[in-house]
C-alpha cells in the first residue's frame, strides 16, 4: 500500500509503506519483519537505525536508536522496536555487532551465542568513542594455531627432513 505525499500543485511523492500483515485481532496492519539474508555488494543502510556494513566475508550491524531489542532466535539475531519485530539476520553473515546509541537492550542468550560464534559487540558512545567490546573468552583460532605450531617442533611435523 502505497501512502501519495502532495508536495505542490504539480509535484506529488509516492512513499512505499513496508510489507504489512492484517491482525485479526486489534483490526491493525502489523509490519511484517524484513529478512536480511542477502549477500551484500555494498553497505546496506537497512533504516535510519540499522546499517549493515560490507567486510570481508560477512557484514559489521552498526545499530542507533533508543528502544531497540536484540535478542536470538534459532540462528538469528532479531531486532525489535518496541513490541514489533523489525528485523532478522542470520549468525553466519554477521562478523561484528556495533552498539552506537543509549537505550539499546541485548539478551543474555544473544551475547552468549555471538560469543560462541566469535562475534565481536562492540559499543560507542554518542561521539563515536568506544567505551567497550564483548568477546569470547575462550581461545581464538590465531592462539590455537600458534600452540600446534609450538607442539609440532616435538613431533613428525616439525622435522626439516621430511619437508626437504
């Protein structure tokens, strides 16, 4: 449904409204949520509060604006505003999640799913300073190499004959 904005005698906008669904039971058209599972060529600026930055492999969720709710379903991260669901983005497309505004509410099990997964949140005040990063505890795949690369000086791996 589209809603026409009259600018003037001869100029009009037509402004798209988002995919919406009947609810029976207020009468009302609720928003449905936007799936974003695309692969991105480009930043995706998804709204005024929710970016979605292209890096390497995956994509960097800068989000702004007080009320949101993020939280985990199955294998996504969900935002919501307020009570609606906004939108969903699946695990394997994030590599980082940036907090930039006040206001913003994380579930405990979608911290501890991005940590599982080795995605970094980060949070920035309003000025753009950082104030902290969430991540794992547990060993990175750059200190678990580096421990082989040790172990194999012990063993068959680490001899320079075989490798001649």
């Amino acid at each position: 449904m589209a809603e026409v904005i009259q600018l003037g005698a001869e100029v009009s906008v037509v402004k798209e409204s988002p995919p919406a669904q009947y609810d029976l039971f207020t009468g009302e058209a609720k928003p449905l949520p936007i799936v974003v599972d695309r692969d991105l060529e480009d930043d995706l600026v998804i709204s005024d509060e929710i970016t979605l930055v292209r890096s390497g492999d995956a994509a960097q969720i800068i989000l702004s604006g007080f009320g949101m709710f993020l939280s985990k379903k199955s294998d996504r991260l969900i935002v919501r505003k307020g009570k609606d669901l906004a939108y969903e983005f699946p695990f394997y497309r994030l590599s980082e999640v940036t907090v930039t505004s006040r206001g913003i509410t994380l579930s405990s099990d979608l911290i501890m799913e991005l940590c599982a997964r080795g995605i970094h949140i980060n949070f920035l005040q309003g000025n753009g300073r950082p104030f902290a990063k969430l991540t794992s505890p547990m060993l990175s795949a750059t200190i678990q190499a580096r421990r082989e690369q040790f172990r194999a000086l012990d063993d068959e791996r680490g001899s320079i004959s075989g490798s001649i």
